[in-house]
C-alpha cells in the first residue's frame, strides 16, 4: 500500500502496544523525525514503562514537536495515540503550526499485538490491557476523520504493514521550483481592457477577443493574478475567460482573491449578499452559458489560496502571508491568504482595520499581494501591495519579477466608487511611513548578520548592548545612517630600527597575499568624516524619508553628529553640494546623493575637547615635571657628581616630551569657521543604484580629485601613488614618498590593494594598512616610546584581533551601502550599521 | 617611563595623578638633619625598585640651612601592560596610554613614600627620634599635581591640616592660549609639622586628587589608606569627599565595551554623568521638585486606575521605587537604555535582597525610546519622566511613534522642564539648560503644541499640568502632559 503524506504534516502512528508502531517508524522515517513517548518518559524518569512520567514525557514530547513544526520540519508521534484524550492535542498542535494532521493505523489482531509483547521482558502486563487498547483502536477508526485528521491510512495486517511504503507529497503552495520570471498583476476587479493594455505593455502576445481572450509572453514569461478577478468592474466574465484560458495554456498562474471565493459561494447557491460589486458580476454572468459558470466554479475551486516559488525567495497570496505561515496549510493560512488579519476594529468609514501585518514582516521572501487598495504600490520590508486600485479609477500595476520593476497601465475611467478615499490612504501613508520603524528585535540580543563578502558575522550581546546606548542618545538619525567606516589595522611591526611601522611591512603583507599593485594614499590627521548629501531637500525626503533636517548629513566614525553647530554643518553640505553639482556628478551618476568618505581637517576642530582633556595636559605635566625633575638632579650632579647617569637619561625623556608637543600641535589649527576646514574625501562610497567598491581605488582618488578641483578651499586633494609591489624600485619610491610625508610631519599613508575586494589564501585580504610615521605615534604610544627599553617591548603588539575586527567591520560597512542602495528595508541597512557600532566596542588594543 | 597602566582606572578625565617628582625641603638647623630622618644618605643618589617601576633618592641641595631631598619616580608603563588581555577591567581606551600620569602625582606616589621612606612616615628614627617626634619648618613641591577640583580642592585638603598652600596652574599649551589652563598644579606646601604627618598627608591625600580608580593597590588597600589617615582624617572637613574616593562601584562588563565607543568622543564618564545629574538636581532641590514631580505622577496613575505601569527612561529608579509601594499596581516595568543606570537601579532598590512577591512586581530592561518594543506593549500606563530633553529633536517622531502608534498605553504622562521658569533658577547662567545633556528645554506653549499634535494624530485626549509652585508669569518650573485614550 502506497500511504501519500503531505512534506510538512504531524503524523500520529495509532496502533496498541505490540502492533510495531516503533518498527514502523524506524524503517519509514528519520530518527530525528520520530518522537516516542517511551523514549520521553525515560527521558524524564530513567525508566520507559514508568506509567507515572506520562504527563510530563508527554510535555517533553508536544514541546519538541512544536519546535520541530515551526521549524517546517514533518514529524512523527509514536504512542498508542488510541485514545481520542491523546490524538486531540496532536490535531490542536498541527493546527497551531499550520500543518495538516495525519494518522497511520496499525490495526493487527489483539492476540498477534499480545504474543509479541509477552517476547518482551519489560511489557510484562495483563492481556486485558492490549484487548482495551484494541477497542479503542477500533473506535477511532470511526472518528478520525471527524476529530479533523485529513490523511488516514489504516494498515489492517502484518502483510499490508510489510508492503507500505511511504510517499512525501509537495505541499500544494510548494513551488518553490518555479523562479519565474513572473509579472505579478495587481486586483483585476473585471476590469478587461485595462488587464489586455497592461499584458501587452508588459510585451505579451494579446489577443484581444472577449469571448476567446489570449495572452502569451513570448520569452515564456508568466503573468500572476493576485485574485479578485471579479466584482465591480464592467467585464468580470471576459477576465475570467482570459485568466482561466492562461492557467490552462500555461501561460499565467494565479491565487483566489475574497471576492472570487464569495462568488463561488453564490454559484454553489450558498446565501451570500449581493454587496461589493457581486450582484454587477452575477449579473454579467447571466448572459453566460451555464457551461461556463460550471467552468468558472471549478477553476475557483482549483486555485490554491497562496504559492512559496523561486526556492522560498518569492510568496504570492492576496491579501499577503505573515512569515510564520509561508507555505502552511490550515484553513487559518486560507483565512490569511484570503482577507488577511483584522485587529477587530473598524474605522471611521466603517471599514475593517487590517492589522498592518507588513510592518512586522522580516522574512528573507519577497512577499507581493494585493487585497488593499494603495495609491502607489511600494516596498515595506520585502513585501509590496501590488492592487492600485484600477476598479476604482487608479491603474492596474504588475510587479516583473525578479526584475522587481513596476509597470502600470491608468484606469480607463473610475467603474465603482472607492468607500474608503485613495487619496486619503495615500496621505495616511506618507505621514507615517512603515519603512522607518527600527524594532528593538531588529538590535539586541546576539545577533548573527548575513554579510555577501564575508559570511555571517556574529554581533555578541554586550556589544550590542552598549551599542544601543550610544545609537539611541547620541547618534544621528538612522535613515541617514547607511554607513559606518571600518577600523583599520596598522602595518605588521618592523622588528628594528627606532620606528614601529614601515612601509615594506605593509607592502610585504600585501605581497604575501597575492596582491601585486597597491595604493599609497598621504593620511591625514583629521577626524573621519562620512557625508550624505543630497541634491535638494526634496531628494532627503523622498529617498531618505526626512523632511526638515537639510540636505545630508555629517557624522562621525561613531555615527554622532559631526559638528555640535548645524550651521557649520550646513554650510559645509552645501559647499559639497556645489562642488557636486559643479563637477557635473549627478548627471554623470544619475544620481541625486552621494555618500562620501573622508577625513576632516584639523583634528582639533573635532577633537578639541580630548586635546584640552588629554594630549596637552600630558605635553603640560610633562613639560613641567621633566624641567623640575632635570634641574634638581642636575643640582644634585653638580654636588655629588655623577647621579647614576640620571641626567642624561632625563635630558633624553625631556627631548622626547618636546617632540610629543611638536607632534600633535601640528595637526590643530584654530577653527572660527568653515573657512579654516578642510575637507579631504577618498572613497566615492556610494550614489543611487549604486556602491562603488566595485571601481578601484585609483578610479576613486581620479574622481574625487575631480570632485575637489570644483570644492574650493574646502576641499582638499589627497596625495596618492601606485605601487608594483614586484617591483623593487617602486616600493622604494614609495618608501621615500612616506619619508618625506612623515618627516616634514604628516602621520603617514593608508595602503590598499588596488581592488577594493581581495581574496588571499586566508580568504579577505585587508582593505586597507596604515602605516604612521615616527613622530606621529608619539601621540599614540606617549611621547616616550622611542627610547630603547620601550619600544623592544612594543615590538611585541600583536595585530590578529585588530586585523579580524577590522574585515569584520569592513564586510558589515559594505554591506549596509548595498542594501541601502538596494532598497532593502530600514532595519536590513541599520543592522548592519548598528554591528559596526556593536564591534566597535570589542576589546582590542585601541593603539593599533 | 611615560605612561602609567592603572589597573581599574580607564576613566578619562583631565585629572590624573602621577607623581614625578617631590622635594621635601627642611630649613630646621642644621638642615642636612632631613638624611637621617629620611635614612637617607644626602651624599648618595639610590634607587629602590617598586612594583611598577623605580623610585630615585638624591639630594639636589645640602647646607646647613636648607637641605632638600628629591624622590623621583620611574614607571615601568610597558611592563604594567603587557601580558595583560585587552578589555579586562580597563584597558579599553587610548586615553589609557596616552596619559600625564607618569608626568604627574597619583596613587603611585604613596606606594612610593611608603616604600622608600616608610620608617619616617612611622615617625621612627633610629638616629634622631626627638626630631622625628617635633615639627619641622618643612617645604614640600609637587611638580605637577592635577586636581579636577581645581585649587580649591587643593586648598580645602591641605589647608585645614595647617598648611600655607601655594599653587600655580600649568598653562596647557602656551601655543593655543585659548585652549586655556589645565587641572595641572605645581603645587607647593609649607608648615611645621612632623615629617612622619607630613608624609602621612600625602600618602592619603595625593590618591584623592586622583581621579582614578585604585584597583591596582588592591581593595585592602582602602582600608590601609584609612588607617594611616584614622587620627586626622575624623575631623578633616572633608573626611566624606576623602574616603569616597575609595569606594567605588565595580563595574560589568558592558561599561568597558561603552567605554570604548565613547573613547574620541566628549569625554563621558560615569561621574561626570551622576555629576550632571546633581547639577541638576541641585537647581531644583530647593523646591523638592522632584518630590513634587512624583507624587503628581502617581496621583495622576492612581486616578487613572493603573495596574501596569511602564516607566521609560527609569534611570535609578526613583519613580519605581515610589510605584512599588503602591497596593493597586500590579506591575512596575522600568526601561532605561543606558546599563549602568539599570545596574544601579537594582542596587538602589535592593532588589536581590526584596521578597519574593515584591521582586515579582518589577521588572526591568534595557530598551530604548526610538526602537518599537513589544515590551511596551503590556501596560496601562506609560510614563516618561523628564526625559523627552534628553531626545534630540529630530528623533521625537520615532518616539513619538514608539509609544502612541505602537505601544499605545490607555494613560501616557510626559514630563519635561518649562523654560520659561529657568531665569527664576539664580544659580543657572541664562541661555543655559538645566542639565548638559538636554538637547532642548520648551516653553509651555512649545510642549503643549506637540503635545497636542500627537494627542490629535493617535486619538488620545490631553491635558496639562503645573508641577511646582506656578509663578505668575513664567509658569511652573516643571510641566506634565497626560494623555488618555
């Protein structure tokens, strides 16, 4: 006997003790996907027959399947399950996870079930117990279809459980091997001619016949109906010929919409009132043969209520499908498929509130239905409302999948009068945009984040716990947020000589790696600066949903606020702005924003507060101390003689103390407005459509060099050369290059491989090195660390976790970019971001 | 010997206190005396090593009038960190390396006179004990000491003990003059005294200009600090700020973590968070306002019937405090975002130690008033005290939204200060906020506007309240919105 289950389905094997349930079990399933309440009750008592564990084994047993089942995984219950006390909570719990119930009868003689039990040591019990189990069995049989199992096979003997096999059916809503391409069509609503003018618009082959309507794609396209073919409109029945004739030529696929299933109700001559347009389809389909009706019930009937396709990356269902319920059966699935969720409220025109399930949605599947209304059909967190309200005078709009395009054809004319204003909705909409609400969900916790570079990097809780603080109190708006830049790792440690850093470390990990050119670029000593900017506040508020905060945004590596005065920040946007515009950069990119990385100049314009808080008081201490502490041991030399070689010694820290001074001193200028910034930009991170990792960094600096030409005194060129690192010349060049940078007292140069995105034979290589010179990291190692008894011990920083966070950052950093370009929900960009933040707060070396 | 690794320190602040050199001049004939009260031959430099470095005795001068003996400390920073793992206690941040510590007076200081010169700080002289046993004109110079408190903290703790206090702040930078002057202090003492109070005096009170944290001594420590001081320190005016020093909370994990974030940013610590607040309370104490602002609140929830309360922005949870005594609320839910201030609401409110039924009543989270929270979902009454000043302006729609489109409480009672009264605070310059982190303060008619807006938008009904003595024509100091749908 061959017994059919559904893939996904809860299958309570019903049998007495002795009837080989377990047997069954083993040969037809996997292990893991039998849960036996023996195997429970020794989990919970260390003893299978204890009668007394029951309750709880069977506790254990429904909570392990629950998980199973909301993990979409097909499970099996091996107890008696005769009596009906035990076989109702497995119908409950199919039904709570959307899964179809099923039961496998083993229903063998009592006396063959008592002899196999009386071969076994531990089920030494009476044969009055097998005999009852059997009257049981035997009353079920009566009622398991009633108690709501919707696949029963019985097994009446030995032989017929020999023979069994067990066939895995696809789910109806299973097809996920379908992946299109797919023009999903909005609610039709019998609105004929517009369906033909938007089939033709999306490339179809028309034929354009009402009473033998045809449409095919010829690259074999397939068009998707959401449902609610008809109702309202003027040609309810030419639709249905036209849709019914598609299904059938393979040319379309479609999901029943509410008011389809109504109107199968109606023909079925079930009582149903005329209302919502139906007695306008009732009365066109009167001038049908009954022929056709019969056809338009059995197609009806035909539909399934939604589709998982494209290998889970795609559902269709009319009125949208909550995550938890993709690619279930139940009649709640049909029920949500059908109308949605309500909240049991209604509004002021009388109408349902529909509980805003999208809002919620964070699936990976793109979700694209209809159902409701909208005057524009937008994404919300991967799911779109494709329904335009055509019927109503709107458009009739189709969603090209997976090109994600839109295509809409106008309404004719207005068919049926909308209850519930569009305009209105539309307004409703706008004011509280869905796409900007961040869930603490989408934050705490640890959190594994899928990154396309680098895999799923993990964010650990208290990371993300101090990254809420500082995201929440002093962070900048997160719709502006697309990017944080990733920490960089210095070069590898030079193992001689009075410096911790070199170029040919740098050039030599690169090497090693496979790299053979690299970009030197000068480093300056600023702050780092990430700037959006837009071309106009229209384009803040219609990409970035922000109105009234300006035209972009300055913010720190930390995500703050760059300048605590919005005026200098505004004054500095808009120089930016008009460099852009000057350069021609929004033609050219088709773009209106940019995204860009830089450093900003001077250092003491940001870090004023740390300079006055930090580095000068240590130059003002030690400056102090040394003089005190050289002139009493020189007064004491002068007395004694020589004092254990103090003096020199001293005379050398003192040196050290100055050069500290000299070091930072260079980097800060005084600040009294915009005039005295500078504003250094090297990467073009991102514009519209696109992230622009994918041009190499030589493309980068060429632009933005282009870009600075037009930026005045604000903006600022960075010095760069390109290195053969198979060259020795070249590398010596560039070691020279970095001499002189960092002897005349710059703080060094970033080194990258020409590519953005390398691999070497550890997987990513380092998008970038720094490399700092000499005097620079006085500031970083104190201003002693060059005299010989530190510095061998330095030697000995180790890079591994730095480099690690660093790739980790990078990958994450990157990510955000795409999927904010993308389009990708709010919550998708800003956890990426938000884990950027949350690695910053890993424990690493902080001078590297 | 540059920078000094300090165990639980990480504190950014602008005072730190390490100690570089100290002179201690007698000018008691004959002077040259000061070696054997010291045992300290004049004629010879010596070294002693210390835990984390060394510390240099000589003599700079030697007369009959006027001997001085310098100690110079040596600090072995390089040492002090390696081998010690990233992120464990404080290690967190480049202000931890890059530091005047070594350059300065600090606890290193104490561990050094008790070292070298710890017969002496006993008053115990094999050689001269009358001497040790009588004041001395002494003359002490500390080459750069830093004191958040400034020189009057200077003073106030060197003063009282008897000291002529002269101090002369070390200019930051001579090439940014507008940078201004630092917390740095060459700082110069003079008294008769006996060298073993003396020493005694800087053994206990340098660690206490220091801003840091003493884990490095060990926490038996305190009590020895305690100890050596016990005598004079009971009268001390500032016995209280003194041993305060000493008693510092530990701290979890996560504050290390948000440490690090904060590192480059303004300088954020926990003290000079609590210190904020004080300011802030301080201004409004006079009034008890925040006593007033509470039992509004809770007349407002009684009134309202209030079972479950969720309390945004609960800080150290005063108002949940107040609410758990209340019979009628079933359940107290205090959000705060910022750990610490969590942390130490469970101190506060003890409740590891609070009975079972009680301890049930409350519950507390980390959460945050821009992020939808399902968490908020659960309650009748939600109330935000005296915190939407501490949302930027930019970010209240999220707030906003946060609470009346998704939480939507039946009862929501905001409290915020009203600008308008700032100008009868004496004590606050004009144009100033209440407290640093207030990134707005509204005038009634601003908050009643936006109050009015949402109520509007999200179907609720509002009403305002004075909070505090309403003058005539500014209003009360603090003004309350409840909601109610």
């Amino acid at each position: 006997m061959k017994i059919e289950l559904p893939e996904l389905s809860l299958v309570a094997l019903i049998g007495t003790s002795g009837s080989g349930k377990s047997t069954f079990a083993k040969t037809h399933f996997k292990p893991t996907e039998v849960l036996s309440s023996d195997y429970c009750r020794g989990l919970v008592s260390d003893d299978e027959n204890d009668q007394s564990a029951t309750k709880d084994a069977f506790d254990v047993l429904h909570y392990i399947a629950a998980k199973r089942l909301a993990a979409g995984r097909l499970t099996v219950i091996d107890a008696t399950n005769v009596q009906v006390e035990a076989r109702k909570p497995i119908v409950k719990l199919a039904r709570e996870h959307d899964v179809l119930p099923a039961a496998i009868v083993l229903n063998l003689p009592a006396e063959l079930c008592q002899e196999r039990n009386l071969d076994r040591a531990d089920r030494q019990f009476g044969a009055h117990v097998v005999r009852q189990q059997s009257q049981q069995l035997r009353k079920a049989l009566r009622s398991l279809k009633r108690e709501g199992f919707r696949y029963i096979a019985v097994l009446n003997s030995p032989e017929e459980v020999a023979a069994a096999t067990i066939v895995r059916k696809r789910l109806w809503n299973n097809k996920r091997h379908e992946t299109g391409p797919f023009d999903i069509i909005g609610d039709v609503h019998g609105c004929f001619d517009e369906t033909l003018a938007l089939l033709s618009k999306l490339g179809y082959e028309v034929h354009d016949d009402e009473a033998a309507p045809m449409a095919k794609h010829p690259e074999g396209r397939r068009a998707f109906f959401v449902g609610d073919l008809v109702d309202r409109g003027p040609k309810s029945p030419a639709v249905l010929r036209l849709v019914m004739g598609m299904v059938r030529e393979g040319a379309a696929l479609c999901v029943p919409g509410n008011h389809d299933i109504k109107l199968k109700r109606k023909l079925d001559g079930r009582d149903v009132h005329l209302t919502h347009g139906l007695a306008e389809t009732m009365e066109q389909l009167e001038r049908e043969s009954p022929d056709f009706v019969e056809e338009v019930k059995s197609f009806i009937d035909s539909l399934v209520s939604h589709y998982v396709l494209d290998h889970g990356k795609l559902v269709v269902a009319h009125a949208g499908m909550k995550e938890s319920l993709h690619g279930r059966a139940s009649a709640r699935v049909r029920r949500f498929a059908l109308y949605g969720e309500t909240t049991g409220e209604t509004d002021e025109y009388g109408l349902p509130i529909r509980y805003n399930w999208a809002v919620d949605y964070r699936g990976m599947a793109r979700v694209v239905y209809g159902h409701t209304p909208v005057p524009c059909a937008e994404w919300l967190n991967k799911t779109i409302c494709v329904d335009t309200g055509c019927v109503f005078g709107g458009a009739l709009t189709a969603l090209r999948y997976p090109e994600n395009e839109l295509v809409s054809v106008a309404a004719a004319k207005m068919y049926y009068p909308p209850v519930r204003p569009l305009e209105g909705a539309a307004a409703k909409a706008a004011e509280r945009p869905y796409n900007d609400v961040l869930d603490i969900d989408d934050v705490l916790g640890k959190r594994i984040i899928s990154t396309r570079i680098r895999g799923p990097i993990t964010v650990r809780e208290e990371n993300a716990v101090a990254a809420l603080e500082v995201m929440s109190r002093f962070a900048i708006d997160p719709r502006w947020l697309m990017y944080l830049p990733p920490t960089m790792s210095p070069s590898g440690t030079r193992k001689e000589g009075p410096t911790l850093e070199h170029p040919e470390e740098s050039f030599h990990y690169f090497r090693a790696n496979g790299v053979a050119k690299v970009v030197c670029q000068e480093k300056h000593m600023g702050s780092r600066a990430v700037a959006v900017v837009c071309r106009d506040e229209e384009v803040a508020v219609k990409r970035f949903g922000i109105p009234g905060q300006g035209i972009g945004t300055l913010y720190t590596r930390t995500g703050r606020p760059f300048f605590d005065d919005r005026s200098l920040e505004s004054a500095l946007l808009d120089r930016l702005r008009t460099a852009l515009t000057n350069a021609d950069f929004w033609e050219r990119f088709k773009s209106d924003w940019f995204c860009l990385d830089a450093e900003l100049m001077p250092w003491s314009a940001k870090a004023q507060a740390l300079l006055k808080s930090q580095y000068a008081p240590v130059g003002a201490a030690s400056r102090a101390s040394m003089a005190a502490a050289l002139s009493a041991l020189q007064l004491a030399a002068s007395r004694v003689g020589e004092v254990e070689g103090l003096v020199d010694r001293y005379a050398a820290r003192r040196d050290c103390v100055e050069k500290y001074t000299d070091a930072y001193r260079r980097y800060c200028w005084p600040v009294s407005g915009i005039d005295d910034l500078k504003f250094a930009p090297f990467h073009l991170l991102a514009s519209e459509g696109r992230v622009h990792a994918d041009q190499d960094h030589v493309w980068h600096m060429k632009t933005l060099a282009e870009l600075c030409d037009q930026g005045g005194r604000l903006l600022h060129k960075t010095a760069f050369r390109v290195v053969d690192l198979t060259s020795i010349e070249s590398q010596a060049e560039a070691t020279a290059w970095w001499e002189a940078l960092t002897e005349s007292g710059g703080e060094g140069m970033v080194v990258k491989p020409v590519e953005w995105l390398m691999r070497g034979k550890k997987g990513l290589v380092q998008p970038a090195l720094k490399c700092r010179g000499k005097e620079y990291l006085r500031i970083i190692y104190g201003p002693e660390y060059t005299l010989e008894e530190h510095i061998v011990r330095l030697r000995g920083r180790s890079l591994g976790p730095k480099r690690s966070l660093a790739l980790r950052e990078f990958a994450l950093g990157l990510e955000a970019l795409q999927r904010f370009v993308e389009r990708e929900p709010l919550y998708r960009v800003h956890e990426c971001v938000f884990g950027v933040l949350a690695l910053e707060s890993e424990p690493v070396d902080p001078r590297l | 010997m540059w920078r000094v690794q300090l165990g639980g320190g990480a504190r950014r602040s602008e005072s730190r206190s390490d100690f570089m050199l100290l002179t201690i001049t007698s000018t008691h004939r004959p002077a040259t005396e000061l070696g054997y009260l010291l045992a300290k031959h004049p004629d010879k430099c010596q070294t002693f090593s210390l835990a984390y470095g060394e510390a240099h005795v000589f003599y700079p001068v030697v007369t009959e009038e006027r001997c001085t003996a310098a100690l110079l400390l040596d600090f072995d920073p390089v040492g002090l960190v390696r081998g010690r793992r990233w992120g464990q206690h404080s290690e967190g941040t480049l202000a931890h390396y890059v530091n005047d510590r070594p350059y300065t007076a600090s606890s290193f200081l104490s561990v050094a006179i008790a070292q070298v010169f710890g017969s002496a700080m006993k008053g115990v002289s094999k050689a001269r004990q009358a001497l040790a046993d009588t004041p001395l004109a002494l003359d002490v110079c500390l080459s750069a000491v830093p004191a958040r408190g400034g020189e009057r903290l200077l003073r106030g703790l060197f003063e009282p003990l008897g000291y002529r206090v002269d101090v002369q702040r070390i200019v930051l930078d001579e090439a940014f003059p507008e940078w201004g002057e630092g917390n740095c202090f060459e700082l110069r003492l003079r008294a008769d005294v006996r060298l073993a109070d003396l020493l005694t005096h800087l053994y206990v009170l340098i660690p206490v200009l220091d801003d840091q944290k003493h884990y490095w001594v060990g926490d038996d420590e305190v009590d020895k600090l305690l100890d050596k001081g016990a005598e004079w320190l009971s009268v001390h005016p500032m016995r209280e700020q003194i041993t305060l020093r000493y008693l510092r909370h530990r701290r979890g994990l996560f504050r290390d973590a948000l440490r690090r974030l904060m590192a480059g940013d303004d300088p954020v610590s926990e003290e000079r968070e609590a210190e904020k607040e004080q300011e802030e309370e301080a201004l409004e104490r006079p009034m008890s306002l925040n006593d007033q602002r509470l039992g509004a609140v809770l007349a407002v929830l009684r009134d309202a019937g209030a079972t479950r309360v969720l309390d945004l922005g609960c800080g150290e949870g005063k108002l949940v405090r107040v609410l758990l005594k209340e019979q009628s609320i079933a359940k107290v839910v205090g959000v705060d975002v910022s750990m610490g201030s969590l942390e130490r609401a469970r101190e506060r409110l003890k409740l590891d130690r609070m009975p079972e039924i009680r301890r049930n009543k409350v519950e507390l989270f980390q959460g945050s008033l821009t992020y939808r929270d399902n968490r908020f979902s659960d309650c009748d009454a939600a109330c935000a005290i005296e915190v939407i000043e501490h949302i930027d302006a930019s970010r209240l729609g999220a707030f906003e939204r946060v609470l009346f489109e998704f939480a939507t409480p039946p009862t929501v009672i905001l409290t915020t200060p009203n600008v308008e009264y700032n100008g009868r605070f004496q004590s606050l310059p004009a144009g100033r906020f209440r407290h640093r982190d207030h990134r707005f303060e509204w005038t009634r008619r601003e908050f009643q506007t936006w109050c009015t807006r949402i109520a509007e938008r999200h179907g609720y009904a509002v009403r305002f309240l004075p909070i505090g003595v309403e003058d005539a024509e500014v209003g009360a100091p603090t003004q309350m919105a409840v909601f109610q749908r």
